[in-house]
C-alpha cells in the first residue's frame, strides 16, 4: 500500500515541474485602450497617457491597487496613446470602461480579438504590432 502512495506522489509530482510557466504578458487583468495623451509635461504632471498612474512619491513603494503597469506607444499624430494597462483586478479600469469620449476605446485582453484591436490600433499608428507590445507587470 505504501508503495502505491509513493508511486503515485512521484507521478504527481512529476507532472507538476512538466507544467509550462505561463506567459508574463499574459499574467493579470490586461485592458488595451486608446486614449489622449495628458498632462501639461511637468513633474508634478508629466506628459502621458490619461488613466495611466502618476509615480508614487521617492521613498514610497508603488501601490497594488488599480493599474499596476502600463506600456503605451504615441499615435502618429502624437495626440492618442496606444496603451495596455495592468491590474490585478479589472475593476481597475472601471474609469476607462464607463468613458464616453468617442477617441477613448477599450479592449479586453482574453476576451476582444486580437484583430480587432490590432486594426484599430493600426488607424492611429501605421507600423503597430500587437505582438511587440505590452506591459511587463512587477
């Protein structure tokens, strides 16, 4: 009896180091968005595209609450930003979702094509590619 329980762990255990580590890009709650690039290039306020975070205070440690990452590329007219925000929740981008600006449009990692948003996002920046994009989350 013991030495079918420890074959049985081994083939358990076995399995387990078999098992792919998924995809950082992949990881957390992924929303892909246009939106207008914002703020006025200070350092209180830096140029970058709205929803995104401001940087915590030196000293401060960033928070884990809401957006957590972000990675945007400038439109070509340099007025939108082609962005994908990070949380771990995705009541993060309640604000994003619940925006009425017609320039403002939102994608759900997991849930819109990858089409569709790579055609959307290729009216704003011409040479765009999906698969060279995205945000690495600490």
């Amino acid at each position: 009896m013991q030495l079918r329980l420890l074959a049985v762990v081994v083939c358990l255990c076995g399995s387990l180091l078999a098992q792919h580590r998924v995809d950082p890009r992949n990881m957390y709650e992924r929303a892909l968005c246009l939106v207008p690039m914002v703020g006025s290039g200070t350092p209180e306020d830096p140029v970058r595209p709205q929803y995104a975070p401001l940087p915590p205070p030196p000293g401060m440690p960033p928070s884990r609450d809401g957006i957590i990452a972000f990675s945007y590329q400038v439109s070509d007219d340099g007025k939108l930003a082609l962005v994908e925000f990070v949380a771990l929740d995705r009541k993060a981008f309640k604000d994003v979702l619940a925006d009425l600006n017609p320039n403002v449009k939102v994608f759900l990692k997991g849930k819109d094509k990858r089409e569709d948003i790579e055609t959307e996002f290729k009216k704003h920046k011409k040479d765009f590619r999906l698969d060279q994009f995205g945000a690495m989350a600490p």
